[in-house]
C-alpha cells in the first residue's frame, strides 16, 4: 500500500495492505491492529475522523479492518459510504499501528501517510432529489 490513499467523498473504498515489523510480516493473530485517519497530527484518536479496529467486524453500514492472511500480515481496510460520506475534501493523514494482544505495552506505529478526499458531483444513495 502506498503512503498516499486517495477517495472520493462518500464512496466505498478498500485499501490492501501487507504489514512488516523489522523487515519480517507481522502475525496478524497476535495483534490488535488500528487504521485511524485524522485532519492534524496532533488531534487526539477522540477527534479522528475514522477510525477502525480489527477487534470490531465490519458491518452492512460500517467498513472496517478484515485480515485476508494473518501470518503474512495481510488485511484489508473497507471504507463504505457512512463512514466517508461526511468528510471534507482535502489531505488528512492516516495511521496503522499494531498492538500485542499479550503484552499491551508493545505498540508499533506500521504505516502512516496521507489521506486525500477529492469531493464529487452527487453522493446521493437512492432516488432522484427532483
């Protein structure tokens, strides 16, 4: 996965990612992984704009973090429309890190980079507005 994500405000988007730790995949079944996407750096994880967990399953109106292949520290962040339909078109900067489910203490920042939305003409999900 690049270090620059980029989608249109209000569509679903799924990145793929591959995480490492010292050069080495990570083991997906012994960490609790985070996407967070925030407008400053400095915003605390309270005013993240989205955020996901792979502890928390996606559901029909909310995406979030599924691991395609654990012991090669794969997953899949899935965006759906609810959890992008209100953002503002600009750069945001996205994080992933991993914390170890045995020891809480071991957080591990894996990925960061930015986050473009670009705004569309519509985003309306049914009907004509006329």
């Amino acid at each position: 996965m690049a270090n620059k994500l980029s989608i249109f405000r209000g569509d679903a988007a799924s990145f793929a990612v591959a995480l490492t730790l010292g050069g080495s995949p990570i083991d997906l079944d012994l960490y609790n992984t985070f996407f967070t996407v925030k407008k400053k750096l400095t915003d605390p994880d309270s005013r993240a704009v989205i955020r996901k967990n792979s502890s928390s399953s996606p559901t029909s109106d909310s995406g979030g973090i599924v691991i395609t292949d654990a012991s090669a520290g794969k997953l899949s962040v899935d965006l759906l429309h609810n959890d992008t339909k209100n953002l503002l078109g600009g750069e945001y900067i996205y994080g992933i890190n991993s914390v170890k489910k045995s020891d809480p203490s071991l957080v591990y920042t894996l990925q960061e980079g930015t986050f473009s939305v670009s705004l569309d003409v519509g985003i309306r999900t049914s009907g004509d507005p006329t």
